[in-house]
C-alpha cells in the first residue's frame, strides 16, 4: 500500500477504553456541535503504522471548527480539485415519497413488509452523497458528513481508519455479543451521462458503482436502531474508503480495526442492477472472484514500415502472444474451474509507416482458487517467453494480484438468508446464487472473521455497474435497511 495522508482521528462515546471520551454537544448560535477531546494522527505505510503523535482538544469555544461544511468536524483530506456545495442546500429533495413496497412473488407473508423502514431520510443522504462524489482514499467530505449523522443518531464515531475510514459503535443491553455491518464510500472516476435525477458535481467523477446506496441503506439502518431498543449487544458501522482499488480494507484491518472493534462476525451488502427489485442472492463458500493485472512488454527492432525484413516486428509478436493467452483456460484450466484471461489494452510506440520497436499488452485475470491463480500466471510466463523466442524478440511480464477471492461462511450465510427472508419473504431470496466473476475487497475482512456478502436487486437490468449510465434505484433503500435491521435483531436478540 501506498503511504497514506495523516489524518484525524475523533473518538467517542462510552464506555470506552481509557483515553478515549465520549462527544460532548453544544449549542451555538443555534447550531448542535460535537466537540471531541482526543485526536490521535497516523501515518500509514506498507507495513503497517509507523508512527502516533497524540493531542488533547479540549470541548468548548476555545476549540476551532475547521470543516467548511461540518463545523464540529476537524479538517479532513480532501482533493484540491473538488468543489462542494453545503448538505443543507437541497431544497429541492423535500418532497419525496416515504415509502416503497417492491412487487413481491404470491405466497410470502404480506407482514414481513412491516420491516422496512421510512425512507424519507435515506434518500436525501444518497443524493447528498451522488452530488459529492470523491476517489480512493481521499474520501474527506464523505467521512465528515459519515461521522456528523452517526453522532446524530447517537452512536460512538471514530474517524480516519485506515486513513479516512469511519466506524460507527451502537451498544444496546448487557451483552458482550457483537457484529459489524460495512459500507464502501468512494466513487469511480467515470463521467456521468446526461439523466433527470440527481448528478454528480465533479467532473470526470461519479458514483457508478452504487457505494452511495449502501451508505443510505446502512445510515438508514443505525438511525433506525439508534431509537428503538431492539436488540441485545454491540453494532460496529463500518465504511470503508477505496473498495474500487481493493486498498481499503487492508488498510483498516492493518490500523487495528477488529482489534479496537472485536466482533464475532461481519456482514456486507451491494446492489445488483440485473436481479430484480428488492430480491436478494449469495451463497456460501467462494463467491466473487480474485483479480490480478498482468503487463506483458514486448522488444523488438523498428524502423520503416517499407523494410519489414530488417526488423523484428513486436506487433506481429504480440499478436501470437494474445492468441496464445485465449488457450490458456481452455486447455491448461480444469474446466469446473471458473477462470477469464482478458486482454483489455495494446500499446505501440509506433506510427503510420512506422513498425514499432515496443508493444505493451495489458489485461485482467479472474479465479477463485489460489491453483488457477498459479497456473494462469506461469502459462502466461511461459506462452510469452517462448513466442518472443520464436520471433527473435524479447519479452517481460509483470503480473500482479489486486484482490483476492471472496469466500463467505456457511453459518453467517445462513443468517443473511434467514434475515433477507424475513423482509422480503423466501422466494425472493436465493441462497446458493451463481459465481460472480467481478471482485469485492470485502473478501480482505472474511479473512479475518467469519462473514458473508449478499446482493440486493435494484431492477436496472441494461444498465450495468461501472458504467457512464448507472443509474441507483432509491426504491430499495428502505429493504436493504430493512435487511440490516433485521439481521441485527436475529444475531443480536434481546431477551
């Protein structure tokens, strides 16, 4: 990992491990403040912290609000080139329908739909986030206006996790039982094509993979926990920068967040635009695929396009190279092995009648298992060194392993399901989905406890993720809150 911005860490809440305080609020000029007293900077590198200089902030009106938008927030990192508009100047959003009742199969129970929750609140925060889109880790606004509802709600608020993460603590009875709930907060950088809802402000920026839902669903759901008494235990809001790049969730378990947060098990939720609204799908065991980049260099020798016979044409090279990759799942991969190769750019330094002296191949591999990993990369190695022999030409391969694959567990696959059941009714939940070949940094904290990943339907279908056209469908905020209310209460059962 690359090293990150320091940055502030507020905590609060109670009761909490010594030197840690809980938020106090003020009122000022008619405006609720929360002051923390202990901010604690980072450094984060590759191998870990690296080092922790500690600050007492003491509350009251000697303390400096430095957030433009969030005075009771210190200053986060945000990128120099984004312009914000206050989360208040939205009068546009007031009228909005309170609640959506997704078409459902015949012959699940009409009560379950009881459980879903107003989803008022929901969509305004989704379209507050959709307006405000930020990259990787430099997720500054996002993370402030996280922390600023969590502590509204009540919850305990812990910034700058892993860099810019936050973590939300509601803590309800006596038991020490608890589990973690995630949300992804960054956006893509993708321009937004022309629609009539919300958009995004920044250009070349948007939130094209839905990250903004999962923030309102899972808002919506401590909201909702927050006021009503419903469950024995501890819940840990977990949101999470830079899901896309596949850093954000090593970089929150490298900074100690299962450590400070202990949980028996953590749960995480994305929208799928081709199910259909409001239906839910995982499975147990391998689920989403890893990913590795692979960057093939090709040498040969230039010159003029006329006099083909005194070069070594690395085009021509590079051609065989890519037909060979196409054989390597079908002939050197067991066919029950899942496994794509895909070839997604070619570089030359080359001109119209110029035959270049070097091609870049560049690409993407997908697999579930640490086996077909292996034997992608050596055939590659092989398959490329070989051919460059053929021509005369020489050849490197860089190949490098982005994600790993998502694997989750039988039994907190069996409480998604029954959870997901109890909100839409068991036919409009599969349990043993296909594999999806996309990945998911999610898979990082399954490593380190037991947890299971679910999808939720938003209907969309020909639209996909991560495209110019993405459009989120707020008609499932309010089920997918439902659905982490009601695995609370399941996992986490008072009385």
């Amino acid at each position: 990992l690359p090293p990150l911005p320091p940055s502030t860490r507020p905590r609060a809440g109670g009761p909490l491990p010594p030197g840690v305080c809980r938020p106090e609020r003020r009122q000022t000029g008619g405006e609720t403040r929360i002051w923390t007293t202990r901010a604690t900077a980072r450094n984060f590198t590759r191998s870990g912290l690296r080092q922790e200089t500690t600050q007492r902030t003491p509350p009251g009106p000697q303390a400096t609000p430095q957030h433009p938008d969030h005075p009771h927030l210190r200053q986060e990192t945000t990128p120099a080139h984004t312009t914000r508009t206050p989360h208040n100047a939205h009068p546009h959003l007031a009228a909005i329908p309170s609640r959506y009742t997704p078409p459902m199969p015949e012959g699940w129970e009409s009560e379950t739909m009881a459980k879903l929750i107003p989803d008022t609140d929901m969509r305004i925060w989704r379209h507050e986030f959709h307006r405000h889109p930020e990259l990787g880790f430099d997720v500054g606004w996002t993370a402030a206006r996280v922390a600023e509802l969590l502590g509204g709600f009540g919850c305990e608020v812990h910034t700058g996790m892993g860099g810019t993460g936050v973590v939300g603590v509601l803590r309800r009875g006596e038991s020490d039982n608890a589990i973690a709930l995630r949300a992804d907060m960054d956006a893509l950088p993708i321009q937004e094509t022309e629609h009539d809802g919300p958009r995004s402000q920044i250009d070349g920026v948007f939130h094209g993979c839905g990250h903004d839902g999962h923030m309102a669903m899972l808002l919506g759901a401590a909201q909702h926990l927050a006021n009503n008494d419903s469950f024995d235990g501890t819940v840990v809001f977990i949101f999470q920068p830079d899901e896309e790049n596949g850093r954000g969730a090593p970089a929150m378990i490298a900074d100690g967040l299962f450590e400070r947060f202990p949980v028996a098990a953590i749960f995480g939720l994305h929208n799928k635009p081709e199910h259909a609204a409001g239906h839910f799908a995982t499975r147990v065991g391998p689920m989403m695929a890893s990913e590795d980049l692979f960057e093939i260099t090709i040498q040969g020798r230039g010159g003029h396009a006329s006099m083909p016979h005194r070069l070594i044409d690395p085009v021509v090279v590079a051609a065989q190279i890519i037909s060979g990759l196409q054989t390597i799942i079908s002939r050197s991969v067991p066919a029950v092995d899942a496994a794509v190769v895909s070839v997604t750019e070619v570089i030359t330094d080359g001109a119209r009648n110029i035959v270049p002296s070097t091609v870049t191949i560049k690409g993407d591999c997908r697999t579930f298992t640490p086996a077909a990993q292996d034997t992608i990369e050596s055939r590659m190695r092989q398959i490329v060194e070989a051919t460059c022999a053929a021509y005369g030409a020489s050849g490197t391969v860089w190949y490098n392993n982005e994600f790993i694959p998502l694997v989750n567990h039988a039994a907190e696959v069996e409480a998604s399901v029954a959870a997901a059941q109890r909100v839409v009714g068991e036919p409009a939940v599969d349990g043993s989905c296909d594999l999806i070949l996309a990945s998911e940094d999610f898979a990082h904290f399954t490593q380190v406890v037991p947890g299971a990943f679910i999808d939720l339907g938003t209907g969309r279908d020909g639209t996909s993720l991560h495209s110019p056209t993405f459009r989120f469908n707020d008609d499932v905020l309010a089920t997918g809150a439902g659905y982490w209310v009601e695995l609370v209460r399941m996992q986490l059962a008072a009385g």
